[in-house]
C-alpha cells in the first residue's frame, strides 16, 4: 500500500542525506521524496512516498522521529488529502498534429509552456493518475523529454459550520 509521510525537519545541511541514509540502512525504498521551503525559513518539509504494509510504515515513520533534525513526522494514511505532482514534457509535433495535441493538452487542464517549429512543452499538475494518463495519451505523438517532481501533499483542513459562517462574513 502506497503512504505519503509527511516530515517537517530542520533546514540545514546534511537533512536529506541523513533521512536518506536512514532508508538505505534500513532497506526502505523511496518512491518519491519532495522537499521544499516553509514560511518559516528555519524549516522545510519533505514529503516522502513510501510502498509497504502498515507495520512497515510505521517503523519508517517511528524511525524518522527519532532524527533530531526531524521536527515532526505525520503519516496521512487514512487521512483525506490534497497530493499534486508536476510534469513538465516536451512532445514531438509536427505541424500537421499540432491542433491535435494543443487540443489533447486543453483536455486535461495542462499549459502550454514552450512551443517550436517541431516540439510543444506542456505543464500539468494534478494527481499521480491525472500524471501517467497525460503521458500515456503523448505516447504516439512521441516524447522528446520529461522531468515530473515527486508527490507533494497536505492534510485537507476541516471546518466546522460555525468556522465557515465566521469566514463567510469577513
């Protein structure tokens, strides 16, 4: 089963290569690891997608707790999250598939980042199955190049009905 943790650490040198040091030794693999800045500059968050049962998880996640660079450590399984990942892909089109692909690129809500004589570079965020449908579907058209980052991922936050009737009026 897939797990997304989330670990909020210190931002200093040497974090990543001690959260990944961590797996190696203990024979974790990664599927994707994401990390990026907070809004407080003495932190950075990696969002750290892992394949394994529930025991295995969580020994990852009681593992990465006991780092002292690790501030917190959230594991989202039975959570209702938000995860995104970003693809960048550059598609082979000739002028005469041009209107097919910037139509199949308006389909799934991607953008147009980049456009050639021989080429279009389209952006699309979404889920991991919104990711590998839009490449499946550029597949005949033929793939110059990709690069996609890892998944990033909060917990939704819940409001009660008073929260909301309060944010309403303001």
């Amino acid at each position: 089963m897939k797990h997304i943790l989330s670990a909020l650490v210190l931002n200093k040198p040497g974090v990543l290569a001690h959260v990944a040091g961590m797996f190696a030794a203990r024979a974790f693999n990664i599927d994707s690891l994401v990390v990026g800045r907070t809004d407080d500059p003495t932190l950075s968050r990696m969002t750290i997608v892992v394949i394994g049962d529930d025991r295995m998880v969580e020994q990852v996640r009681k593992q990465l707790a006991k780092i002292v660079s690790v501030v917190k450590v959230q594991d989202f399984a039975g959570q209702d999250v938000v995860a995104r990942n970003l693809l960048l892909i550059s598609i082979a089109c000739p002028a005469e598939k041009r209107h097919e692909i910037l139509a199949l690129v308006e389909m799934f809500q991607a953008k147009v980042v980049d456009i050639g004589a021989k080429f279009v570079m389209a952006e699309v965020s979404g889920p991991e199955s919104k990711i590998e449908a839009f490449i499946e579907s550029c597949r005949p058209y033929g793939i110059k190049n990709m690069a996609r980052t890892g998944t990033v991922a909060m917990a939704r936050q819940t409001q009660t009905r008073s929260e909301v009737s309060n944010d309403n009026s303001k």
